[in-house]
C-alpha cells in the first residue's frame, strides 16, 4: 500500500443494536446475553449494545434496560475496558440510557432529511434541538454522532458532501464528540467513500471519524479499506453480519465483524478479537436467531486454518 | 484516492468457463450459448467461452467446439470486436482450440505444484514443456498465462512471492504474452494483493497482469480496487458470481461481474457493460442454471435505480 495501514483499529460490534433491531421475531434476552458474552469472550471491547427507542417502533429493544444493566454488571465483575454504547434519537432515549448507567451513546440522526423523517419522525432542527438538550443534562455523557445515509438515501437517492459536513458542524457545535458515517443502506463505493472521508478530515481535522458499511452491494470491504489506507481506526461491524434498517426498505447487512477481523488480521492490523472465539459466537446467532447468516466466512468456513499470509512461507520450486 | 483510476477497464467474462465448469448437471449446449449471447448484448467483449480439456475429468465441458463455432458465428455475423479465449490445460487442449479456430487460450497453470499435479495432473516441469510446444507449434496464438492458487493454495496455504515470481518468468521467456493472476480459493487479501502486484510489476515492467478474484472470504472487490489503484486495467469475473474450481475443495465463486460493474461505474470507470442488459443475462443463469446465485447485486437489487454518484444531486439542507 501506498499509505501504511494503522497498526491496529477498534471494532465496534453493532450486532447487538443494528443486528436485533431488524430481526422480526422477539429475542428472549437471555440469547442476546448469551451473544453478547460471547462476543465479550472473543475480546471485542466495544459494542452498541442496545436502543432506547420507543418499543412500540421497534419492539425487540424494549429490553434495553435489562440488557445494560447484565452488561454493567459483566464490566464490573471482569473488570473489562469495554465501550458500551447504546442507541438513542432523541432527549428522550438519551435520558433512559443515562438512567440505566450507561455514559456513552450514539445519537441517531440522518443526513437525509427525509430518512430522518421516516427513521425517527423528526426533522433535523427537532435532532438537534434534542442534542442541545442532551449535552447541556448529562455534561458528563459522550455523544457520538451517528449520522445514516451519508453515502445515500433510500428515499432521496444522493446527497451532498456539503449536507454532511453541514450536519456534522451542527452536531460538533452542539458537543457531539465524534462522528460515525453511516451508509445506512449499503451503496457507498470507495472513491466516493475516500472523497466524503477525505472532505470532512479537510474541515474537522481532529474529529475521530468511525466508518459502518452495509454490505449490499458488496463493496462494504473495499470501502473499509479505503477507510484504513486514510488512517480510519473505528469501524462498525456486525456479528453474522446481520442488520438493515427498518425503516430503509431493501437495505442489507453490515460488514460481518468475522469477514472484517479476516481481512485485517490478514493485512497484519490487530483488533484484539480471536476469530475462532467470535465464530462460536456467530454460531451461536445462527442456531437460535438467523439461520441465514449474511456474512462471507461465516458461510465459508474454508481456509480459515491456514496462514497464508503475512508469513508466507510454504511451497516453493527447486 | 491518492492514484487515479483507470478512466476504463476490460471485464473477462469467465462465467461460460468458470463458472459453468462447477455445475454438476449437464447445461445443454443451447442453454450456454444463450447466456453468452445475453452478456454479448450487454457489450461483454473479452470472454473465457469455454474450455478444451478431458471431458472425462469436467464432461461439462465437453460441446468446448460447439461452443467456439458459436461464438466465431456471432462475431462474424455481427462484426464484433470480441477476444474469444479458451481455457487449455496441456498441448492437446491447446490443439483442440486451435483446431476450432480460436486464436488465444488461456494456458492454466498453477503456482502451487501441489495444485497443479490435483487441478491438471502435471508437474510444472511438464506444464512449462508442453507451453514451449504450444507456442512453436502455433505461433500466432495468443498464450494468456492463466496461473492459479498464486494467493494460496488448498494443499499447501502459502505462496511464496518469489514462487509466482519465478513461474511467470519461466512462462514468459517461453512465449506466454500476458498474465492472469488467479486466487483460485479466494482467500487474498488486498495488503498482500498490492505486494504480489507491485512485485511483478518491479520484475516485468511490461508484463500486462489481469486479476482473478474468487470472493470466499468477501474481499474479491478490495482486491480489485487495489489492482485499480495500481493500473490495472483487466479484470476477470463470472455473471451471478458462478464459479469456483473442481480440484480445489471449497472454494467460492467469482467476483460477480455485476457486483464489479456496479462498483466501477459509479467510480466513474468505464466497462462498455449495460448494467440492466447484463442483470438479464444474469436473471438467465438463475432461472436455468443456478438458482442460488453468489453476487450481491443481483440478490439485493435494491437501489440500482438511483444514481448516488458521481452527480450527486439531491437533497440538500436549508
């Protein structure tokens, strides 16, 4: 590579979140515990760990609460440095997080204004007229700003770099800390991923900027990437690649965190997580919630036992 | 990105050779040669029809001279530019092409001894004989050095560089014009991608090198675009994904050309391909060869319609 990749990045696993939130039926909490404590065990260190949202939208995340609360709990007994994040639109949802002693949450908040609309039934004046409200309540709180469709909109189609980065000014003023660029429904492709990356490094140079790739059409790595050779360290990643968005028609999975620990372990970029570890976790996800995994190892399970690089000894001719 | 990409590429279409190969039950004759008048239509000219080699080991390849005739009839017929290649194993297959009248083959070899001895029952030593004879007996051929497992191979794991170094040399001197680097099981990752690539370009500077990316652990498309990012400007990839190879257990398919053409057409690099004439081809392949097809895009087919980049029009804020 032209530019030399980071020595190591952090994987947020949004499974969790992102994952549950499109699965139709209820999870009891007890498996996503179970999913979650094996994740924990394969050594990822930060989670979206679940939605405060209204359960009458999504129902699978009314047991936000109680799931904080087992993995607090897990935190404490461990003694874990780990990021526990959770979801939250609004005042509202930010207060219920902070209540259930959480410090760190994503605030949703569309670069469409359309798709803020139809995702959380606000308009863009309304999102940040709550984050205002949230930071000046909980000063303590980090605030992430989770921005969807940044890389297009399911009901727009385009938007423009300018809208993102007049968003994420918005966002920044009002103390969001950093930034998380969402391609909600899985159409970024790398060029346009390196020119939105490279656009806001330009106008917020110290801001952390976390990338989290659908994979519908398949670019979802290619754009990571891309990410990496530009000196991203966050990405948002999926178990099983499971999740979509339930209120983005046709979107498909994440990145599988499996597929993108391969791909960085491979290029010699440490995560921290043990692949055979997550696999059982991702084993665990297909037996009791989505038979139909989404990622490409997960479904492959071919030539993960060999080392084919970086070492890349073996055969040679003579 | 830092290095421009190519303004244009050329696809292979190998779907009629790598990707039918793996089909178990018999593909009438008719049925192929009206997918690859399909993705003639969508303006595919560079494609592996089909392959000369013992229909005892792959019987579905077994109407390979039928196919060509084919082929040779529509270009004739329609005045096309269109570079008809066969795959051929050994001097005999290389004959048998000949014979039918095509005028470049790709000669397949693999990097891995091993590989080579299970995929084609040869020695490389024996490989590289036949290849001296091909080119003497048929000095006007086109010899595409088709060489396999050059990222990993299923008996050996690694290879090492100076291993692919040296078999592209030995192909070279001996007459082969150019070169397709073939990550038979898919398991390259693009660090080592760019390595392999720039270390045959340091080597043989005008050697033009094609990628072959099969997407088992899903980075077929980040392999590619660092091949972009380095200039190179073929790629060979199979309509729905189909592929994967016979002797080399558990590999996965093909970059899908659709998935690619996506990815390259909203960077702004030309393929000469009609992405909604090529997804009728592809529609084909699902309703009378493979139902379950292995690209992204053909699955989702969500969100092709809009035009996300690089116009980027849209909604913007205020």
């Amino acid at each position: 590579m032209k530019v030399p990749l980071p020595d190591r990045v952090t994987l947020t696993e949004i499974c969790p979140r992102d994952g549950f939130q499109n699965i139709k039926t209820w999870i009891p909490s007890e498996t996503k515990l179970q999913v979650i404590d094996r994740l924990i065990d394969a050594g990822l260190r930060s989670f979206e760990i679940t939605s405060f949202v209204s359960p009458k939208a999504i129902p699978q995340m009314a047991d936000a609460a109680d799931v904080s609360a087992h993995v607090l709990k897990r935190i404490a007994r461990d003694n874990l440095e780990l990021d526990a994040v959770a979801l939250a639109p609004n005042l509202r949802g930010a207060t219920a997080a902070h209540a259930a002693g959480l410090s760190h949450i994503s605030y949703v908040i569309s670069a469409s204004a359309a798709h803020n609309k139809a995702n959380i039934n606000r308009t863009h004046e309304e999102s940040l007229a709550d984050l205002d409200t949230i930071v000046k309540t909980y000063p303590g709180l980090h605030v992430t700003l989770s921005m969807s469709t940044v890389f297009g909109c399911p009901f727009v189609g385009a938007i423009t770099v300018e809208q993102v980065l007049w968003l994420i000014e918005e966002g920044v003023k009002r103390g969001a800390r950093d930034v998380a660029l969402c391609d909600t429904i899985g159409v970024a492709n790398p060029l346009q991923t390196a020119v939105l990356i490279d656009a806001v490094r330009a106008t917020f140079p110290t801001l952390e900027i976390a990338l989290h790739m659908h994979d519908t059409h398949g670019m979802a790595l290619a754009n990571m990437l891309v990410g990496l050779q530009r000196g991203v360290t966050r990405f948002e990643t999926a178990a099983g690649g499971l999740g979509g968005c339930p209120f983005a028609p046709g979107a498909a999975g994440n990145a599988a965190t499996e597929d993108t620990v391969n791909m960085l372990h491979r290029m010699g970029v440490a995560t921290g997580v043990d692949l055979a570890r997550h696999l059982r976790a991702v084993e665990l996800i297909g037996e009791k919630i989505q038979p139909n995994l989404m990622g490409h190892l997960a479904n492959a399970r071919s030539y993960s036992e060999f080392d084919f690089w970086p070492k890349n000894k073996g055969e040679s001719h003579g």
